[in-house]
C-alpha cells in the first residue's frame, strides 16, 4: 500500500467521500509532497554545483585580468621610454 495521509483520508470520509476515492486521493496526494521533496532535494544539489563553478569563473576571471592588467602596463611603460 503506498504512503498514505490519514488526516486527509479522515477529512475526505467526514466530508462524504466513498472510501475508495477517498484513500486514492489521500495517496496521491501523498505522492506528490514525495515527488516535491525530492525535486527540492535536486534543486539544492544543483545550485550547490553551480556556485561551485561560479567561484571558479570568478577566479579565471581575476586572474586573467591580472595578467592583462601587467600586459598593458608593460606595454605602456616600453611605448614612453
């Protein structure tokens, strides 16, 4: 039997719902808090690895800035003398 919420169930029996319906919907709803649980498990996971990445980006960014900073600057320096 799949996960079931029973005070869903219990809400839907109260509310005049036959059993049957009332246990099917009560389990899909489960089924979907389920499916949203892991997908948000999978959305931290993910952006945990895209600021991974993102810090590297930065870094390649600053150090490729450095060294065209220096280029430009030893050009400059060879150009007025």
């Amino acid at each position: 039997m799949a996960m079931m919420l029973s005070k869903t169930y219990e809400a839907l029996k109260a509310a005049g719902a036959p059993d049957d319906t009332a246990r099917e919907a009560a389990e899909e709803i489960a089924g979907q808090q389920r499916e949203t649980t892991d997908l948000r498990t999978e959305m931290r996971t993910g952006f945990a690895d895209v600021r991974g990445e993102l810090k590297l980006v930065k870094w390649m960014l600053g150090v490729n800035l450095a060294f065209s900073l220096a280029i430009l600057a030893t050009m400059l320096r060879l150009l007025t003398t």
